[in-house]
C-alpha cells in the first residue's frame, strides 16, 4: 500500500476544499430573469408606477 506524506496530503485536500467551495459559490449567485412572470397588467388597474432610486 503507498502512504501519502502528510506534507502532500494536506495541501491537496486543502485545495481540493477550497475548489469545491469557490464552485459552490459560483453556483448560487442569483441572477434574477429579465422578463419575470407575473400579473403585469393587475399594476395599470391599481394604478401603480415603477419607482427608480438613484443612490
């Protein structure tokens, strides 16, 4: 059987975690749909305006 250095293993699993974390990460940024569903036209029966904030 091989027996892997300590001062080898570490490391890679080491950076196998942090791999396995920055593509998680990557994967659940939301990004919201340009056109969303929704009842639309229930806005101009309420009387209702999109509002834009600078900051």
């Amino acid at each position: 059987m091989w027996r892997i250095p300590t001062y080898v293993a570490i490391p890679v699993v080491a950076a196998a975690i942090y791999l396995a974390l920055c593509y998680i990460a990557n994967r659940t940024v939301y990004f919201p749909a340009k056109y969303p569903e929704g009842l639309w036209d229930a806005q101009a029966l309420l009387h209702a305006t999109d509002v834009w904030l600078d900051t």
